[in-house]
C-alpha cells in the first residue's frame, strides 16, 4: 500500500469509527461529518467528496468518493466527486496550524447542546459567523484563526472542529468530547457543575486519546464488517 493510500484508508477508517451505527462511540447524530488528512506534500489534503448530494452517509463513503484538494486554491486536484462547501473549514484550519495534519468537522449532539449555552460552552473556544454554515474562504480562515493553539472549536448550534497531529489523536478526541458532553449535561441536571469541575471533565489526558483506543476502534469496526479494505 502507498504512503497516500494508507492515508486515504485512514480517513474512511475514522469516519467509519465515528458514524458506525450502533454506536462505536457516542458520536452518531448528523450523517454527514467530515475527515481530512493532510497529504505528505504538504499542501493539499484528503477528504471526501459531496456524497450527501446523492443521498449517503459518511458511512457510505468508499475510495473512490475521496478527493484531493488544494489548500492554497481550495479546488480540487484529484477525485471526481463535488466538493462539500464545509471543505473551507478543513481548508483554513490546516492554513493557520502547520502542526495539524487532521481536521474534523463533525454535529455530534451533546456537544452541539452545550454550544448554546453562554455560560459553559464546553471551555472551548467558540467560532460564530451569525449564519448557521460556514461558507466562504474568509469564514475558514476566520475559523483558524479563532481555533488559536487549542485543538477543538465549537460552532454553536452546528457541531464541533477537532484538529491533531494525528488522526488517531483528532477521532479520539471527538469521541471523548462527545462523552464527557453527554456526562457533564446529565450532571448538570443533578445539580449545579462547579466550572473547575466542567473543565477538568473536558480536559483529555494522555490516556484518553492513545493509540490503545484506535486498536479497539479497529477492532470494532471489524466486527461489524465496516473496516474498509482497499479496492
Ligand atoms: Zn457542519
């Protein structure tokens, strides 16, 4: 297998993860989450197409559904599939961040709840262009930029942008921001979560998104009959 395509395996093996029904982990609400890889040139990356325009689900994505595009222009340099207007996300994230090498843009539920919520938006940092979508080229770059050095963003009432170093290291921490989001809204019915509290919740430890995690992911996916396999 290429370098590029392990990469491109990677991407439908992490989208798999985090849509796999029955739930592989808590992320399951909206079917059209986004993975990206940035390829080993450096300045384009891999996602996949616009396959929601015929009705799939990130579930649904296979190889050939994948593109490649230009982080400079924005325009898609290899594949065949449209590309998803949220590509300007994936787009002005690896612009600002050098050290991001996965992007994912996800609606999970719990988190999107707590992206309302003024008071206690997760201890994350919030991105609001006063639309519902993020559009434009500007709107991307607008969306690095606020990102800063964190390694998640939440656009409220939408869902959620991770970014890491490593696949493994970005899918993971979505699945644990989605967790912990769920555990802190049912706390918070109990009783009032002291902030410290909320944000030692959120704050991921090495432990929680290690590499561990991604074997038992793969595993999972497996069982299902999901792990997707080269063509
Ligand atoms: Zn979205």
């Amino acid at each position: 297998m290429s370098e590029v395509d392990g990469l491109k395996q990677m991407v439908l093996v992490a989208s798999r993860i985090l849509y796999a029904p029955n739930g592989i982990t808590e992320v399951q609400e909206g079917f059209s989450g986004h993975v990206s890889l940035r390829l080993p040139d450096g300045g384009s990356y891999v996602v996949a197409g616009h396959t929601h325009l015929e009705g799939r689900s990130t579930l649904d994505v296979g190889y050939e559904d994948l593109v490649v595009v230009d982080m400079e222009t924005g325009e898609r340099l290899e594949g065949s599939q449209p590309l998803l207007g949220e590509n300007v996300i994936h787009t002005g994230v690896y612009r600002a961040r050098r050290d991001v090498n996965c992007v994912i843009h996800v609606h999970p539920y719990w988190c999107t709840v707590w992206s309302l919520v003024e008071e206690l938006s997760l201890g994350l940092p919030v991105f609001f262009t006063g639309r519902s979508q993020v559009e434009s080229e500007e709107d991307g770059d607008a969306l690095g930029a606020a990102l800063g050095e964190e390694s998640a963003i939440l656009l409220p009432g939408h869902g959620i942008v991770t970014a890491g170093e490593t696949v493994m290291h970005a899918c993971r921490l979505t699945a644990f921001l989605e967790e912990q989001a769920k555990k802190l809204y049912h706390a918070s019915l109990l009783g009032r979560v002291p902030p410290e509290y909320a944000e030692l919740l959120m704050t991921p430890h090495k432990a929680s998104i290690e590499s561990d995690s991604w074997r038992w992911y793969e595993e999972r996916l497996r069982e299902k009959g999901l792990y997707p396999e080269l063509p």
